[in-house]
C-alpha cells in the first residue's frame, strides 16, 4: 500500500513535527511534506495555537503552482472545522493537493475522520496509516485528552540502584549528575503543566520551572495542598504562573484571607472536592480541572506520597525514572501506600519504553501494559 518513499517523505514529516514539542500546546504537534514528481516542494510544522497549521505552511511554501498536483504527508489528519484558525482540508482542497498521506486520524471528535472525508468527497487519494505508532508518540497527551477527558501523566524521579529517592531524612541532592537533571528539564519544557506536593515545596522550596534549557514558554506550575499550608514567599509561587489546588472550607476566614492575597499577585487558587476515602485532596477532579484547562501533558514530580496517591488511582501513564550508581540503603521509597501485596502477579505491570545513559544516571521510560488501579 506504500512505498520506501512514502515512508521517507513521512518521517520527514514527523521530524517536523517535533520542532514544536514545547509550544503548540493545547493543540498536538503535527508535520507536513509536500511532495510532487518526487522532490519535496514545501514544508510546516505547527508551533503555537492560533498560528498557522502545518499544512497551511507547506502549501504557502511551494506556492499555488508547485502546490497543485502534489501529494501531501501530515501526520495527523488535517481539520476539518473553524477553531483558532479555518480548516486545513479546505486548505488542501484548494491548492489542488492530489493525494494525501496521512499518519494517523485525529482523536478529536469534532475532526475524527471528517477532514479525510472532507478531501475525498473532493475526489482527493486519501491515505491513512503509515506510522501511525510514531505518529501516536509525539501527541499521547492531546490522544488521551481527547478519548478519555484527561492529560498524560508522567511521573519523574532521581532514585538509587536500590530504589531510594531520598535518604531517611529527605535529603535527596544530588542522586544523579547535572547531565541528566538537565535532561530533566528539557521533559519539563514539553509538559502543559507541572504538579507537586504541599510536602515538596516546604522540604525542598523548588521552583518547578525549566531553566536548563531555553525555552519559549513555561509550563503551568500545580500545587496540591489540601490543607492551604503553602508559604507565600515559596519560591514556586514566584516568577510564573503558577495554581494552587485546594480542599478546605471556603467560609474559614483564612481561606478567604490567604486565597485573596495570593489571587492579588496574579496566582490562582482553585478549591475541589476532597476524596471521600482519605479526605485528601479529590486527585481525579484535579486532572479534569487540567484537562478542562486543556492540559496535555502532565509532569508530575513529587515525593513518595503524592506519586503514591496517583499510581494507586491509575492515573500515572509514564514513569521518567534516573538511576543514579549509588546505593542509599534505607530511605524514601518511589512511591508510598503502594500495596502490599501477597503474589508479586498482583502488582501492576509496567512496560518498558526505553533506557539511556544520561551523563552518570540511567534513564529508564516505562508505561503502561494494562489497566492501573
């Protein structure tokens, strides 16, 4: 059904789309190649929302001549409605776009599908499925958002050989090299939002932003604090924007009081419901309150209770784990309350995703290989 050249053209598509890994949010990366008689005559992909599509680039790119009669490779089907900006497969139509190759369709349901029909009706070769896995990779946030109402969660953690991300004392600096806390921030920057624990911000005052590398846009920064015990000059609370989620009595005078003045410096604090089970803060509302803010992707770095919490809830997808050489002996587990079970078959079964050496640390991906709970 395709050629070595369709794939070839296609993967020129997909490294395009990757160059807006850290801005398009909340719209997915998406790529597209125009190709006629064999040489590639435009090229796009979508950075920041509102802005043009990828689609829209290439064919501004080959101009109306090269454009007609050219076969398009996108790696997500193209629009078909008015959003930010008008619909791609109209774009397409009008150029006189021949044929269109298309990775994977969009998950989106105001789309899903109706762009590809959109073209064929216009008596457009339409194509779907090559790559589609590779495609799947760059967007599994804005998929999961828009199937199941709510972000990728990816969990990021330094630990030792022996699973300790901290000593009994908490202190934790530093289990891994500079080489691979840079990467670290390098997934920051391509995360919607990023979320941590009351219990982090008063052991460690992190700033949970990304300064490694340079960056166009920093991501959401998320506070659970079930009881508002957060300090007002925590760092975290300066220099970005930056949520406060929260499940006290919103007629207790030092919420009124507290939530007013961080609200007066631009922050913002959001009350949900707590979780019936535990009286902690409802995990579950705070990933549709994210969702409905149209966050994709989550990166969740947080210590052992708030991990714990969120992987006994399923709603970690990914974990991001760098193992430093180093043996800690007792300390901090990765996640807490997790278990206990009586056959490891009863524990959850992860899958791994890749490993690289990162400076000294292991860098393992894992995710998911079936239902969590």
């Amino acid at each position: 059904m395709y050629t070595p050249q369709d794939e070839h053209f296609m993967r020129e598509a997909l490294a395009l789309a990757t160059l807006g890994m850290n801005t398009t949010t909340p719209n997915p990366r998406v790529g597209c190649v125009l190709v006629k008689a064999g040489e590639v005559v435009g090229t796009g992909w979508h950075e920041r929302a509102g802005q043009p599509h990828a689609e829209v680039l290439a064919i501004a790119q080959a101009g109306s001549h090269r454009a007609a009669g050219s076969t398009a490779y996108i790696t997500l089907e193209p629009c078909s409605h008015f959003g930010r900006t008008p619909p791609c497969a109209e774009a397409l139509r009008a150029a006189g776009v021949e044929r269109v190759i298309v990775a994977m369709q969009d998950p989106n349901p105001r789309v899903s599908g109706r762009g590809m029909q959109m073209l064929r009706d216009a008596g457009i070769d339409v194509r779907c499925g090559l790559l589609a896995e590779e495609a799947a990779e760059l967007n599994p946030g804005f998929i999961q958002r828009m199937t199941i109402g709510r972000p990728w969660v990816r969990a990021k953690a330094a630990m030792s050989l022996d699973g300790r991300t901290a000593l009994p004392s908490g202190a934790s600096q530093w289990i891994t090299s500079a080489a691979a806390r840079d990467d670290g921030h390098a997934w920051r920057a391509r995360a919607c939002a990023i979320v941590t624990g009351i219990g982090t911000v008063r052991k460690d005052d992190p700033q949970m932003n990304v300064r490694a590398i340079e960056t166009a846009r920093q991501p959401l920064r998320v506070v659970v604090d079930t009881r508002f015990e957060i300090d007002p000059q925590a760092r975290i609370l300066h220099s970005g924007q930056t949520l406060i989620a929260v499940c006290v009595d919103q007629a207790l005078p030092v919420y009124r009081e507290k939530a007013q003045a961080l609200r007066d410096r631009g922050l913002e604090v959001i009350t949900l419901p707590a979780a019936p089970d535990s009286g902690k803060l409802d995990l579950h509302a705070l990933m549709l309150a994210l969702a409905a803010r149209e966050c994709n992707e989550i990166h969740l770095e947080a210590g052992a209770h708030l991990s714990g919490a969120m992987m006994r809830l399923g709603l970690i997808d990914e974990w991001l784990l760098y193992v430093g050489p180093t043996l800690l002996g007792e300390g901090m587990p990765l996640a807490s309350g997790v278990g206990p079970w009586t056959d490891p078959e009863q524990a959850p079964r992860w899958r791994w995703k890749e490993h690289l050496v990162i400076g000294d640390a292991l860098r393992l991906r894992l995710v998911k290989s079936g239902p969590q709970g």
